[in-house]
C-alpha cells in the first residue's frame, strides 16, 4: 500500500492508483472549484477535459495522469 | 429589400459595424456562417498601436469608444483597463520605446516610461535585467466573442440575425446557400478570413497564430506585457516568427502569445512553433516553467500587405461595403471602423481621414477610386 495525503488528510492507496481515484477512494472526489464556484471532479480521465487539476507537492497537476506515490501531498484547488 | 444592410460576419467588426448602423436607426440583417474567425480565437488586447498615422488614428479612436462601451459591457465581456507594457530588453529597444512614447503622446496618448526598478515593483515576475518599459495605460482587455454578442442584442429589434452561408455577392445582392437571393440599399462585407471567397479580388492572406492559457495564477502579472521585438515580428511578411505577448485574465489564468505563420491554412497547433513561443514566453517570465497550461490552439489573422484594414465601398461593386482585412487588430478597431464605415454610407465627415482605409490604395482598383475621390 502507498500512503499519500490529500488535503493534510493520510490516504492509503493499492499501487498503481491515480491521484484521480485516490480522491474518490480518500475524499470526496472534487479536485478543484471553477470560477463561478461549481465544484468539478475528474471527467474524462485521459487528461483532455483538465478538470482534474490539483496540487501535487506544490506543482499543478493533472490528478488522472499522475500515479500515487508515497509521502505525496496533494491539495485540491479552490 | 430584406433590410436596410446586410452584414455578412457576426465577429466583432461585423457586430460593430450591425451596431452603429443601427444605432443610426437602420434595420440590419446580420449572416454569419457559424464557422468562426479571429473573433472567436484571439487575445482581445485592445492596444494603442503607432506604426503609422492610419493605424494610430484608428487605434487611438476606438479605444475612446471602447472605454465609452465599457461603461454599460456586461460583465461576461471581462473588460479590464490593464494597461499596456511594452518591454524593453536592451538599450536599443529602450530607444524604441522612448520613440513609441514620443509618437504616441503627440496624438494624446496618455503613456510614460518605466525605469528598471519600477518595471520590477509593476511587474515582479518579470525577469531581472529588463531595462525598463512603456506604460500604456488606457490600453485595456475584452472578452471578443461575448462583446460581439453584446453589441448585436444591445439595439435588438433593429438587428435580425440569421446562421446561414453568403455564396455569393452582386454589389448590394447576396446568394445564400440555399440559392435564395437577399438584398438590401447596402451589403456590408465584414467575414475577416472568408472575405476572399466572395470577393477574390481582395489581397488577404491568413497569418496563422498560437495562443496558449495556463491554469489560474491569480495577480502573477498585472498589464498586457509585450515585448518590443513584437513590433517586428508583427510586420514580418513571411517566415515564421515569435514574439512575447502576455494577457492577465480576469480569471488569473495567463494568457500566452504570440506566434505568426504564412500561407498556411492547416489550424492544427505544431509543437514546434508553440515550443519557441513558450521559451520566448519563458525568457520573459521564468516562473511559467512550474505552471500548468490547460489549453492552446490557433487562428488566422486576415493581413493586408501594409497591415491596415480595407474599409469602404467597393470601387467596383456598388452597394458593396468593405470592413476586413484587421489583421491582429479587429479587437481594438471594430469601433473605429464601424463608425468610418456609416459615417461614408451617410455622406458625413468620418472623425478621421478615411483615404488609408481605401481598397483603391492597392493596385487594380487604385484607378478608379483616385477619380472618385474629390
């Protein structure tokens, strides 16, 4: 298992998981709030709709392109 | 008679253009063919620009207009009265710039330098060793696609709009794709790109550009900043050529350009040609190296071979009217250009000498339009 945080919270993950899934299994599932406010998820998963973008030990990311790894801190964007 | 005028083109100038003449109490049908064109793809840098007494004219008057409009814009138009910094990188540019100002503040321009250490505290992001810069401060940013909008629903009734293909133009008669013919006292062409398949007669060829947005990077850059080398690159007549340009939107995202590309009409974004615009962009802003860009994509300038637009009636067509050929500018000119345009159809003295805009000024038509002029 692979132990990250999101949002200072521990998630612990199989290997192998996005970031994306991780927010579903350890969180809520957002990963940012766009302009108007609304609250987005991941989307289409193959890192087209950038809907999935999150903050990956204090770079932008795309959370379904990127692999969990261990000790990685990731913040969602709002 | 269908209307007053057509307006063939819903982009900026084919909305501004619907706007005044309506405003002057003609009914407008406005056809656009829901392709898109410039409109819809550029930066909307509304800029003061002082290559010539033309383009500075023009420029310098629709931007009073543009900061009357942005009195009543809706808030999806995003007009911000950024102001623009013209960057100077070496002392030569910094001459330049000091030109730039000289030429600017005799036509009323309100602009002033910027030395090393205020260009840093204006703009910290920069990179260090920047000799300073011209500020440009009504210069300003708006949201193209949502003010063209704007314009055509401010008069409404007197505006109809119809999606639909012109396949033809007869002076004051258009054909649609339908083979259905429409007329009108005047037919206003104003479909930037596309204007060479109705008219071909028309010098216009496609400037293909690169545009690039980050994620959002909320106060990071301040004004419009473009480099003075943009001038240059701006004038080239063929080759490939970069040139830095970055917008802040109101949003926080940075908005990246620019890039200029001939004789091709392929919108496909090239690695390549984005790969030197963003090192120039990195040269500029080094801290765009750890941000996220989110999208990029390309459009067509339609350029004339001295860069200013065609405006007024068709020497050889009348009935026809001329609103194209913007190149980079459509944005800041839509305004001044409506208003030259209904000021010549109403037989009124234009607030500026409308002879530079002429189709005449290029060869073939020249004749006839040097007899016309008294």
């Amino acid at each position: 298992m692979i132990e990250l945080s999101i949002n200072h919270v521990s998630v612990r993950v199989a290997e192998g998981t996005t970031v994306a899934a991780a927010l579903y299994l350890g969180a809520n599932g957002i990963s940012r709030v766009s302009i108007s406010g609304e609250v987005r998820a991941p989307l289409c998963g193959m890192g087209i709709c950038q809907e999935c973008r999150v903050t990956i030990n204090g770079r932008r990311h795309l959370a379904c392109q990127t692999l969990c790894q261990d000790a990685m801190s990731v913040e969602t964007c709002t | 008679m269908n209307a007053d005028v057509i307006v063939i083109g819903a982009g900026i100038v084919g909305s501004a253009c619907a706007d005044e003449l309506a405003r002057r109490g003609l009914d407008v049908l406005v056809i656009d063919s829901q392709r898109g064109g410039a409109t819809a793809v550029g930066m909307g840098h509304l800029v003061a620009m002082d290559d010539n007494l033309a383009e500075m004219a023009l420029t310098q008057y629709s931007i009073g207009v543009w900061r009357e409009l942005a009195k009543n814009l809706d808030a999806s138009c995003a007009y911000r009265n950024c102001g623009t910094l013209w960057l100077a990188a070496d002392d030569a540019e910094m001459q330049g710039a000091e030109q730039k100002m000289a030429a600017l503040q005799t036509h009323g321009v309100a602009c002033e330098m910027l030395s090393t250490s205020e260009l840093q505290a204006a703009e910290p992001a920069l990179r260090k060793g920047l000799i300073g810069a011209l500020k440009v401060s009504g210069d300003g940013i708006v949201y193209a696609p949502n003010a063209a909008r704007w314009l055509l629903a401010r008069h409404a009734p007197q505006i109809t709009r119809l999606d639909a293909t012109v396949v033809e133009v007869d002076g004051n008669r258009v054909r649609l794709h339908d083979q259905r013919w429409l007329s009108a006292t005047a037919v206003v062409l104003a479909n930037g790109i596309h204007a060479t398949e109705l008219c071909p007669e028309l010098p216009i060829r496609p400037k293909k550009g690169h545009l690039l947005i980050t994620d959002r990077y909320p106060q990071l850059i301040h004004h419009q900043l473009v480099e003075l080398g943009y001038i240059t690159s701006a004038h080239a007549n063929e080759g490939t050529s970069v040139a830095f340009n970055a917008q802040p939107r109101p949003t926080g995202q940075i908005f990246i350009g620019s890039s200029r590309q001939f004789d091709t009409l392929d919108n496909e974004v090239e690695g390549p040609v984005l790969a030197r615009m963003l090192k120039r962009a990195l040269e500029y802003l080094p801290g765009l190296e750890d941000m996220n860009a989110i999208r990029s994509w390309t459009g067509f300038r339609a350029a004339t071979p001295d860069g200013l637009p065609i405006l007024g009636e068709h020497p050889q067509q009348p009935g026809l009217w001329l609103a194209v050929g913007h190149e980079g500018l459509g944005v800041t000119t839509a305004p001044g250009s409506a208003h030259l345009l209904a000021a010549l159809m109403f037989k009124e003295i234009p607030a500026f000498d409308a002879r530079p805009y002429q189709f005449g000024r290029f060869s073939g038509a020249a004749a006839t339009v040097a007899e016309a002029t008294p």
